[in-house]
C-alpha cells in the first residue's frame, strides 16, 4: 500500500510531498558584499522552500519573504534575481516568484517615500506608470508591494514566523509522515476542529510533534486557517478544498 493511499478516500494530496520541490530556479539571488551587512538592515533565515538560508534587506523585505515561504500556491522564490532598467536608473527587484499553476513574477517592495497617497488612503508607487513600461520592455511580469501594503499585513508577520518555525521542527521528526497521515484522517473526518481538540483525539501523540507537523501540512496547502486571529491552541484548523 503506498503512502497516498492511506489517506483518507477522495483527497488528492499526496501525503510525501516535500515543500522544497527541488527543480531548477531560473535565477539565483545576488550575494551580499560585506560592506552592504554593515551598512544594510538584514535579515535571514533557514527557507524550506529554498533549500537554503534566505537573507534580505530590511523589514518590509523579511515580511514578504515569511508571507512567501508559507504560501502554499508558490513552489518557488528568490531574493535579489535582477536588475530592471528604470529610465537611466538601475532597480534591484527584491523577489523572483514561481506559482504551482506555473505563472512566473517579479516582485518590488516599494518603500513609502516612493510612494503616492490614493483616494482611501492606500499608496501607489510614484513611479507606477515608468515601472510598467520598463517591465513590458524586459518582457517580464512586475508586481509591486508598497511599505503600506506591509504594514497593513503586519499582523502576519509573527504567524507566519510561528509556521516557518514548528515547519522546520516538523523537518526533523521521524515520525512526520506517520503524524501527517493521523492528522490529515482526523480533519478529513470532522472537517475542521481547534489545535487543542486535535490535541486530544489524537493523544498520546506529543502535542508539540502535532503542531509541528500541523504547521507543515498549512504550508503545504493541505490544511488551512484563518491567518488574520494569529496562530494558538485555539486556533480552528480545517482541510483545504482541493480541486
């Protein structure tokens, strides 16, 4: 019997998938040279998704990367991919980013000072329409994420540092694949139930081994929650309608 088939009937969700997919990037993130760790704001860590250590510069940079590691629709980034001819000036983007459908972008986070106040109170980069030419011309999709997008996300930002976390304890487990089959029946079963309830259905398996591999199976898209009440015991967790 394989893996796949101990799975509840119905779900297509392969019970081995690994979040690191392990195909070929089509770029590779510019290094930072010494004298930029000095003078820049950065920050890293240990991506599933990539492999590898992760390091960007800045707060807003570090927000997006978590939000990017934990999204279940993106199999693939990397920092610092390129450079955008912007006019007579040179733009690093900040992320390259590869979707499980296969679309492909590049990301600009945009800080407020480069930025125009909108109808609302929402920003819009001052330089939107020169950004749309330039990235028609290299003939590549740009999305760009202003500081105020980020701010208004920034709740996440300690979810998603709490599921890249208990992910990366669930790397380490030698049981995970016997606990993600346990916990994907029990939610297939009742649809969805908080952490704690989880908890005690399925005891005597160690709780913190459970919110590990709970964690693991969100970022894989297997399970979901509501990221904007945060992420506790309490929390209710649900199976993701797959399709």
């Amino acid at each position: 019997m394989t893996t796949a088939s101990k799975i509840s009937e119905g779900t297509p969700f392969d019970v081995a998938t690994r979040i690191y997919d392990g195909s070929p990037r089509p770029v590779t993130p510019r290094a930072f040279g010494r004298r930029e760790f000095e003078r820049r704001d950065v920050y890293g860590f240990l991506s599933i998704k990539e492999d590898r250590a992760i390091e960007v510069d800045g707060l807003p940079a570090l927000c997006v990367a978590l939000s990017l590691e934990c999204d279940p629709r993106i199999n693939a980034y990397v920092e610092r991919p390129r450079k955008l001819l912007v006019g007579a000036r040179s733009l690093e983007l900040d992320f390259w980013v590869r979707y499980k459908s296969g679309r492909e972008e590049f990301l600009l986070v945009v800080s407020e000072a480069d930025c125009v106040s909108n109808p609302g109170g929402t920003r819009s980069p001052r330089e939107s329409r020169r950004l749309a030419e330039a990235a028609s011309l290299a003939s590549i999709n740009l999305h760009s994420i202003t500081e105020y997008d980020v701010r208004v996300e920034g709740s996440r930002l300690m979810v998603h540092n709490r599921l890249l976390a208990f992910t990366q304890v669930a790397q380490t487990l030698s049981n995970g694949l016997a606990i993600r089959i346990r916990l994907l029946n029990y939610f297939s079963s009742v649809g969805r139930a908080r952490i704690d309830q989880a908890e005690e259905a399925l005891a005597p398996l160690p709780p913190s081994d459970l919110h590990a591999v709970i964690c693991e199976l969100v970022c894989l898209g297997a399970l979901t929650f509501d990221r904007a009440y945060g992420l506790t015991r309490h929390t209710i967790i649900e199976r993701s309608v797959r399709t």
